[in-house]
C-alpha cells in the first residue's frame, strides 16, 4: 500500500497547497523524489505576490515618512 502524501500548509494563508502536476508526477517525470518538489513549492504564488506588494509598501511608506 502506497503512503498518503502528507498535505503542506501555506504559511502565509494557512491553506493547503496542491501542486499541478502532482509532485509524484513531477518525479516520475524528473526522477526527482517527490518530497523534492513538496520541499520546493512552500507557499501559493499569489500569497508569496500579495506579501511582496505589502512589504514593498511598508517599506515605501517607511522611508518616506508616512503612516
């Protein structure tokens, strides 16, 4: 019997991240392990986007003085 795949977090939304193809495709296709690719991808794209453009703001804000 095959192990389920443990389910990883986005640490940033707190939602489950599912990786299209699957990381057990990716390794059959790369001969990676698939743990590899769970290890790779840590946060949803559009989480890891909105926090850039929050920091990036933060800081601007920051630096030029305003609340």
């Amino acid at each position: 019997m095959m192990a389920q795949p443990r389910a990883h977090t986005c640490p940033l939304c707190g939602q489950p991240i599912t990786l299209v193809p699957s990381a057990e495709e990716r390794s059959r296709k790369t001969g990676q392990p698939a743990d590899f690719f769970r290890r790779l991808f840590t946060q949803h794209t559009a989480c890891a986007l909105a926090k850039r453009e929050k920091d990036t703001l933060d800081l601007i804000r920051r630096t030029r003085g305003q609340p």
